[in-house]
C-alpha cells in the first residue's frame, strides 16, 4: 500500500503536464488512455521520490470529477529545492519565487506550470 498525499489535477494538455512533472522528478507509475480518442488521458499517477503523489487527467467538463485546469497550488518536499527549480524552469514553468532560505527554516521556491497551477519547493519537511 503506497502512504503519502496524492495532489488531482484536470489538465488541458495531460500529456505536456506528464512531461513536465517527469522532468521535475516525478516518475510514471500509470497512463490510461480513453480507448476511443487516445489523446485524452482518463487517469495518470506520476509518484514523487519522497513520498505521494499526482494523479491527473484531460479536463472533461460534466464529468463526476470536474476540476477547473490551472487552479491547484501544490508543495514538495525535497533536499535540493535549487535543482528542482530550475528543472522546473527548463521544462517551461514560469518562475514566481527565487530559491531563498526560508525564516521558518529550510529554502524554498515556487513556480506556475503551463496550466497555470502553482508549485513550491522546499527543504522544509512540516511533520
């Protein structure tokens, strides 16, 4: 049994956002494609290196799920929030915060994807 926060995200393109995430650290644990229109991701489950997890898929609107794209603010945990951002940076996010130490403790980043999500990464672990 996998233990850990799993994030959900509708995604206008699931598959940049797969790619994205791999080029974060992320690794592919799933991919399951609707069988009649194979662009469209009906469930994906990338697992994150220290612990949970993103499962996401094509933004469906009506759907029992319906999520709005572009709308979910996620943190990482990582030792080396620096590389992770600039990762990040690479695989076209858009920076919202320079890696800085943190008053609270650690160092920490943040980024917007390319659906417009919000992500931060940080060496600070709040267990």
């Amino acid at each position: 049994m996998t233990i850990g926060l799993w994030q959900t995200l509708r995604c206008e393109d699931a598959d940049a956002m797969i790619a994205f995430l791999t080029a974060i650290g992320f690794t592919e644990h799933g991919i399951y494609r609707n069988d009649a229109d194979p662009n469209i991701v009906e469930h994906a489950q990338l697992v994150w290196p220290q612990g949970g997890g993103v499962m996401l898929g094509s933004h469906r609107p009506g759907t029992d799920w319906e999520m709005t794209p572009g709308t979910a603010g996620t943190y990482l945990v990582t030792d080396d929030p620096d590389a992770v951002y600039e990762r990040a940076l690479a695989a076209g996010a858009v920076s919202i915060r320079e890696p800085q130490d943190e008053d609270y403790g650690g160092r920490g980043a943040g980024v917007r994807d390319q659906e417009g999500n919000l992500w931060s990464f940080g060496s600070y672990a709040p267990v």
